[in-house]
C-alpha cells in the first residue's frame, strides 16, 4: 500500500563546470611548461682579446676636476677585521660611539698599514650604521680605543642622529630618550 504513496523523483541533471578558454589555455601552458624538458642553454661565443689601447695621460687642471660626492661610505672587509682585532672594545656590535679624531689616532698607530683614505670611507661606512646613530642619539658615551669614555655627543649631534635612524619621529623618540635619563639613577 505505502508503494503507491511515495512517488519517486526524477534524477537531477549533471551539473559540470566548464572553464573559459583563457583558463583552460594556461592550463595548457602550465602542463606544456611542466612535461616538456628545459630549454637548452645557448653557449655564449667566447670574445677574442681586444688589444688595450695606449694610455694617455692628461693633466686635468684642478679646477676643472669635479669634487668627489660624499658617499655613505665603504665597507671593507681587510680594514674591518684589523680595526677588530687591534681594538675589539670599540669595534664590535653593538657600535658604541667613536671619540673625535679616532682616525687620526687609529693612522698614528696603524702607521702604513692602513690606506687614509680607505680608512675614511670604512669609518663613514662604520658611523652611518643605525645601531651606531641610535647609540648617539641616546646620548651613550663616546669611546676612545682603548674603551675609555671621551665625553657625550652633544645635542645636535644626538638630534642629527635621530633624525636619520627615526625620521619624522625623532621629535618623540628624544623626549621618551631623556624622560628614562631624568628617572634612571
């Protein structure tokens, strides 16, 4: 009796997706991308030795020279590795501030061993580095090379050095900087 009663639905029409044709092209291009072996590499030509030209020397007279821009500086890995092994206190990570005149002193010891130059460009390198501004721009003492303190950076400095490591904040971080000074003992 129940068989009448229940009438049995119709099946459901199969529904599929069907991708666009980009779709399915860079599916294509995936699968092409993936089977097929890589592309060989073409061997470059070896270029036959051009003869150097003669040198000519011309004397530029200095005022026609251009000045040299001022770079940030240098990093170089022979003078970095003698500067911390002769002086380990003061070049090492974190960077503690650098007494004025360091250079001076570090030619005076070094002697030859050091180009002046090299060692400016290294230590511009050195001072630009933002660990080295946000310890100025605390106000942390300065280090001869033996370690010794050689007075603070005064205010500009440390503003100066806010300002590059801070930006647009430098203002606040200064005032958070000395409102710690004034509680800590």
């Amino acid at each position: 009796m129940m068989d009448g009663l229940v009438k049995e639905a119709p099946p459901r029409p199969r529904r599929t997706l069907t991708a666009s044709p980009a779709m399915l092209a860079a599916a294509q291009r995936r699968r092409a991308a993936i089977e097929a072996p890589p592309a060989p590499v073409p061997k470059a030509k070896p270029e036959a030795p051009k003869p150097d030209p003669a040198p000519v020397a011309v004397e530029v007279p200095k005022a026609d020279r251009k000045p040299r821009s001022r770079g940030r500086g240098v990093y170089d890995p022979a003078i970095d590795a003698m500067l911390r092994e002769r002086w380990p206190v003061v070049f090492c990570v974190p960077r503690p501030p650098l007494a004025i005149g360091v250079r001076e002193r570090i030619l005076e010891v070094a002697g030859d061993a050091v180009d002046s130059a090299q060692l400016g460009r290294f230590l511009s390198w050195w001072t630009q580095r933002s660990d080295y501004l946000d310890a100025i721009a605390h106000g942390e003492p300065r280090r001869n090379l033996d370690g010794s303190p050689a007075g603070e950076p005064d205010e500009a400095q440390r503003r100066q050095a806010a300002g590059e490591v801070y930006g647009h904040r430098a203002a606040t971080v200064l005032e958070r900087i000395e409102a710690r000074r004034e509680t800590a003992p």
